[in-house]
C-alpha cells in the first residue's frame, strides 16, 4: 500500500469559511437564527428558484420534498435504481411504494423512453437522479409527467451548479433536493434543501422540517398568547443549524471556483482515457454542463476485471470507489419482489463502474498520478496481467 492516500472526493474549506462559522459561534443564535435564512437566499439567488428551505441532511431533503409534494401511503414513485438508497427510502417512510425505471446506457440517468410503461393511476412522483452531476433528461421527463399530471422531483444531489440547456440545476423540476456532505459541490458538514418555485410547497416544507409546527398570530384562540403554536400535522427535526449555514454560504461564494476546476480535471481525465483500451470515459449529452461531482469510468470484461483494477488503484494509494450497488439488489428492496435482472441497463452499469478522484482541492501532479497509475493498470489487468 502507498503512503500516498488520494480520496475520491474531499471538502475544501479555507479560512473565510472558518471565520465564519466562529462568528457564528461568537453571535446570539447558533440555530433557528438569521445565518440559516441567508444561506437560502443565497442558494435562491444563485439558481433561480424562487423558495429555499435547509435541512440537516440531503436525505431529510428528499423527505421532506415527497412530503410537500402530498406524497402519502397508497402512492408510488417512480426513480432510477442506480442511486444511494435515500431516493428511494424517503418515499417509504411517507408509506408510498417505490418502482424502478431502468437508466440510459451513456449516461446511467433516468431513461425517459421506458418511463411511460411504468406510470400507474397511483404514481404520484417522477424521481430523476442527475448521476455524477449530469442533469437527467428533464425536457422528455416534464413532457411525460405533464401528460399525466406528475409531479417531477428532481434528486440534484451531485448537480449544484451544474446547466441544462442553459438553465442552472435548481428550476428544472417542481421540487429540487440538494446535498451539502463534504464530497457534495459545497458542503454544511451534513444538510441539505429543497427549492421549489410553489409557494405552497414550500409552505409545507418548512413546516415539515420543524415537527410540523405553525406560529401564526392570526389565530390566537381566545384566551392564548404570543407563546401559541400549533402541531397541525406530523413534522421532523429537520432544522439545520446556523453553524452550518455560516459554512454553506461561505462555500457558495466559491461554487462557480469549485466547478470550474472539477471541470478542468475531467476534461484532463477524458483526454488521458479516451484511447485506453478496455476503459469508457463518461459521455456528456448536447446542451449540458456537468458539475462532475463524480467521474465514473466503465471497464470492459465484467466484475472480475473490476475487482482487479479496483484493488490495485486502491494499493497504489488511489481512493477510488464504487457508485453505486443498484437499490434493487439490497435485501429490503429484495423483500419486496426485486430481484436481479430486473433493470440491466443499471445493473451493467454497476458491476464495470469505478468512480476516480475528482475535487477542486486536487493538485495538477495529484491528477497526473491518478492518470499515470490508472493508464498503467488497465493495460496490465486488461492485457491479462495479475
């Protein structure tokens, strides 16, 4: 094993971040407080939606989403397989069901021809995941959903930042979740939002994410003061903390910054692998612009030759990682009637991916190594080395 260890992904948090998240400390309100309504406005500002709300995790965000989209027990949605689980379990914890649409071959994005196949009289939501940060298909996945009256809610985990036909990620669905890990485009630590541009929904959403509580003078019962609230549906501690939005605004300042150089490192990736035999670069499609919060190459010649490459990139001191064990191969999901072969699109996909490292805060000669080390060991595991 190398004593050089490059991760697939790594926050980048200079000083500015740091003094602002001590002001924070040093203020009046470490939560619930003016820091947190900043950070909305800023992501409001930057992509265009009309409403923000933050949350603790992009996982709360997904949630709290389906919530406001009046997702409830007796419905489905419809997502991609090839996903963190998150998409698909927010839906299950509102009780509604989950089904599969099988992805595109190139892009391992929702496949807008197979969606209409599988809508239903209860499907309530269309879930497209813009994997690795390129934005899924939305002109072909509106026009469907429009056609039924669907709700599209656009799961934007790996996409900030990213444009589709000019458009940033942010306004192309009714609803959009966002995530703020430390791997993600900007991180809190841990958070997340939903941007919509329906007052409504977003009403419901801020609701949700603080036990479902309303505050709201206007109607005081007789007899009840300023201290009245009310619990007008079952809500979650959802709320997301002024530390971490100090962070998250901070981190916006430099989100553009962020892009442009996972997109100068990709670019060097793509040009270094293009040629390399037994290895496809990712494809990126007409009139979109990446975030590449991922860059996931596929090997030829299956599982075997995966695991093979994967450990060698991993004993030379390259993190790379696997995204990601399609949901419907997890034994809650295989409850539930999946099996494998079900979606072989998706599953191709997973067993010949390897995510690379890929983050701003990357070197010219840390990618130079990753290029070198990866060239070097496809040649010799797919030229028939050990």
């Amino acid at each position: 094993m190398s004593d050089l260890f490059i991760p697939y992904g790594r926050q980048w948090v200079d000083d500015e971040d740091i003094q602002c998240v001590v002001d924070v400390l040093c203020s009046d309100f470490l939560t619930t407080g003016p820091a947190v309504e900043r950070f909305e406005q800023t992501l409001a500002h930057y992509t265009g939606a009309r409403h923000v709300v933050a949350v603790n995790s992009g996982t709360a965000a997904l949630h709290t989403a389906y919530y406001a989209a009046g997702l409830q027990a007796g419905d489905e949605i419809i997502t991609s397989p090839l996903t963190f689980v998150a998409t698909a379990n927010a839906a299950l914890y509102l009780g509604a069901t989950v089904k599969f649409v099988d992805v595109r071959p190139d892009t391992g994005t929702l496949d807008p021809s197979r969606l209409e196949e599988a809508i239903t009289r209860k499907t309530k939501l269309i879930v497209p995941v813009d994997y690795a940060g390129h934005p899924a298909d939305y002109d072909n996945i509106r026009a469907i959903a429009q056609r039924y009256g669907i709700t599209v809610v656009a799961d934007a985990a790996h996409s900030l930042g990213a444009v589709y036909r000019g458009r940033k990620v942010g306004t192309l669905a009714g609803l959009t979740t966002v995530s703020f890990h430390p791997v993600k485009p900007v991180t809190t630590g841990e958070g997340g939002a939903v941007l919509t541009d329906d007052p409504e929904w977003a009403r419901r959403a801020a609701q949700f994410r603080s036990h479902g509580i309303v505050r709201d003078s206007r109607r005081l019962p007789a007899g009840e003061g300023p201290w009245y609230y009310e619990m007008q549906d079952i809500g979650y501690n959802y709320r997301i903390t002024d530390i971490q939005c100090a962070l998250g605004t901070s981190q916006m300042r430099r989100l553009d910054e962020f892009i442009r150089r996972r997109r100068v490192i990709a670019e060097r990736y793509t040009e270094a692998f293009r040629d390399l035999p037994g290895l496809e670069v990712p494809v990126v499609l007409p009139g979109v612009e990446p975030g590449w919060h991922l860059y996931v190459v596929r090997l030829e010649g299956g599982p075997a030759v995966r695991r093979r490459v994967f450990e060698r990139l991993r004993e030379a001191g390259i993190g790379v990682q696997v995204h990601y064990i399609p949901v419907h191969f997890h034994p809650v999901y295989r409850k539930m009637g999946y099996t494998e072969g079900m979606y072989p699109c998706a599953e191709d996909f997973y067993r010949r991916a390897i995510s690379l490292p890929l983050y701003p805060k990357m070197t010219d000669d840390e990618v130079e190594f990753v290029v070198e080390t990866v060239r070097r060991v496809v040649r010799d595991v797919v030229g028939g080395g050990s």
